[in-house]
C-alpha cells in the first residue's frame, strides 16, 4: 500500500455527476491526480438548477460516466441550489479535517450564491481560496434577461474573498482580467489536463474503409457544427464517396440549425448522426472508430473533446479561436482554419486522407498540472509536497 500523501489539505468544489457535463469530468480528473500527492476531498454540486431549466433534462440523474472518484478521496455529493439542509451537511464536512486550501471550479452562475457562502465560511476558519475559471460566463446564460447583471454584482462579492486563480489559457486571462480587473499577479495559467480516460487501444487501420470524420460534443450555437456541415456538403464527389462524417452531440438551446443542414445536405448518405449525450463506454467506441476529428467552434475558452482527440492521437482540424489556440499549438496532430470559414473547411477536410493513421503524441499531463498547483500553493504560503512527487498524479 502506498503512503498517504502529505502536503497541504486541498478541498476541490466542481460540478457532480447528476447534471454531467465537461466540468464534471474536469472536477473529478483533477482531484484524483491532486489526491495522488496531497490530502484531497470534493464538494460536488448536485442539483444545479431544477430540472426543467436544464439544457439536457431528459438525462437528469442517469449515470453516463465511468470514470469515479479515487478511493482516497473523501467525496461529499452534494450541495441543491436551493440548499435545503444540504449547505448545513456540505459546512460540517468542511469543518470535519479543515481544508488549507479550496479550489472551486467556476463555469456557471447556478452555483454563485452557493460558492459565495463556502468562501465565507472557509475562509472563516483560514482556508486559502482559489478560484479556477473555465468560462467568464457561459454563453447560453448571458441570453438570459437580469442573469449577467447577477453575476456581475455577486462575483464582485465572491471576488473579495478569492486569494488566487486559475485560468487555462492567456486568452482566458485577458478576458477575466477585463470582466473583473484582477491583478494579474493573482492569476496562474494552467493548461487543461487530458482526457485519457476514455481512450481505447489503437485500433487498425483499414485503408478499404470510408474515412471517419468525427464531430463530438454538444450541439450549442458557437460550436459552429453547421459550418462542418457545409464544409463536407461541398467535397468534390470523389473525395466524399470515401469519406463519411459522424456527429455525436446532444442538442442544447435548441439550437437545430446544423440537423437541419444535415437533413438538407446533398450528401445525406455520408452523415451520421447520434442526437444525445453518450456514455464514457460509447465515447471510447466513437473515438476508436474515427479516423480524423474536427471542431469548428466559432468562439471558445476550452473544449474537452479536444483533449478527447489530443489523448487519442487522432488527426485534428479545429479552428483558431479563443483558447482553443493555446491548447492545440503544441500538438503535431492539428491543423487550424479560421472560424466561420466552411471553403477553409473543406480544403483541409479533402487533406484529411493524406494524414490518416497517424498518431500523435498529447503534449498535457496532470503530472504538470499537479506541479502548477503546488506551485501555486506554495506562492499562497502553504506547505507543500515536491513537485517531484506527482509521479503518481492522475493514476
């Protein structure tokens, strides 16, 4: 049995598996690498918002993920929105082995007022809070008529109480330090950790068989699936006939625009379409099969289906905005298109068989996102275990 870890408390708050999303899985991939070097417990939020508000309330409460928490990890699943008693619980579980420091994961204004309070209190008994931004403000929400106004004015508040934060990209940096003013001393930039746990053995490559081109994630109206669309609608016939495109996402804001263009496209035939949230299992058999990926968002700070792809090796097109940039550049697999730009598109999709059954290596580890956070932990004035010792991170 391996030592228990040493080092400073670390308390990670991010979303839980009820209302599984990305930042579900990013909660729980980086508190099992933290857990590997230092003492780590979670918070999780349950119940975001009721059910009927959320985007993907059909699949509420079903369990999509594989992926668990460490054993070594204390979990307390979770806080309401509404609170109830479950604020009460969430303090005593705090209070119980007092954190040295919390990490909360921010990317959407349902979990404010509860984030506010546990910075109150942690800091109350001497927790160090940090603060690691995926989103400024989700895109969907900002639609919502008083929601950036709340927003706004209650993260000022939450802000005071913040020591440090955490940001995945220089993008993203600018654009906190816009939304809020921060001191840019406060803020790390740490890179997004990968996401090989849904990563399959390498299959072969059938050189007979149709070319697979995957998109993969939610259907919301800045992913800019619709341009892919038009941008495969348009390959010559001769280089379609050996291609076929598959598109896994779950709609979100009704945003139809892109199964409409799929419905009309004169290449049906080469289209595939699987109009849900997939579990971690279907994941890894969407990915296995892919011979190329692409991600034609027109806006974004992060993306977990492209460290899916950067972890499978896979061919990629992804196109050049936000942070996305930052978080592809070292990887020899991508190819960038400008957003918004379907002829782009389509040169670099006819390119895709000269680049098929190659792999790559993924340039992210959680060993160097471990070490980014003991870093900073130390800088907060916390004790901490080597930054050699995140061998074991993410295992």
């Amino acid at each position: 049995m391996s030592p228990a870890p040493e080092g400073p408390r670390v308390l990670v708050v991010g979303s839980g598996w009820r209302f599984t999303s990305g930042i579900s899985y990013y909660t729980c991939r980086l508190t099992n690498a933290l857990a590997g070097v230092v003492p780590t417990r979670a918070i999780l939020m349950r119940r975001l918002v009721p059910a009927a508000l959320y985007p993907g309330r059909a699949r509420v409460g079903t369990v999509v993920n594989d992926l668990a928490y460490d054993s070594r990890v204390a979990v307390f699943d979770g806080i309401d929105w509404f609170w109830g008693t479950t604020m009460t619980r969430a303090w005593r579980f705090l209070k119980r082995d007092a954190p040295d420091v919390m990490v909360l994961q921010w990317w959407t204004g349902a979990v404010l007022h509860s984030y506010l309070l546990l910075a109150l209190l942690a800091r109350r008994r001497g927790t160090r809070v940090v603060m690691e931004w995926h989103e400024v403000q989700d895109t969907g929400e900002a639609r919502i008529p008083g929601v950036v106004r709340y927003v706004q004015i209650a993260m000022r508040r939450l802000l005071r109480h913040v020591d440090a934060h955490v940001v995945h990209s220089e993008y993203d940096l600018d654009l906190l330090k816009a939304a809020f003013d921060l001191d840019p001393s406060t803020v790390t930039v740490i890179p997004h950790g990968p996401y090989d746990h849904v990563v399959g053995p390498t299959r072969a490559t059938d050189p007979e068989s149709p070319l697979n081109v995957l998109y993969f994630g939610v259907i919301r109206p800045y992913k800019g699936l619709e341009d892919l669309v038009q941008a495969f609608s348009a390959l010559p016939a001769e280089t379609v006939r050996d291609m076929r495109l598959t598109i896994v996402g779950e709609t979100w804001e009704g945003w139809t625009a892109p199964l409409e263009a799929v419905a009309s496209s004169p290449v049906r035939d080469r289209i595939t379409v699987v109009n849900r949230y997939v579990s971690d299992a279907e994941v890894q058999q969407y990915f296995n099969e892919a011979d190329a990926v692409v991600l034609p968002y027109r806006r974004s700070s992060s993306s977990g289906p492209l460290h899916i792809a950067m972890s499978t090796g896979l061919p990629l097109i992804v196109t050049a905005v936000g942070g996305l940039i930052e978080a592809a550049s070292d990887y020899e697999g991508a190819v960038f298109v400008p957003p918004k730009d379907p002829a782009r598109l389509t040169t670099a999709l006819g390119a895709l068989p000269g680049r098929r059954g190659r792999r790559h290596p993924d340039p992210h580890s959680w060993d160097a996102s471990v070490r980014s956070y003991l870093g900073l932990f130390a800088e907060l004035g916390l004790t901490s275990a080597s930054p050699s010792d995140s061998r074991t991170a993410g295992r």
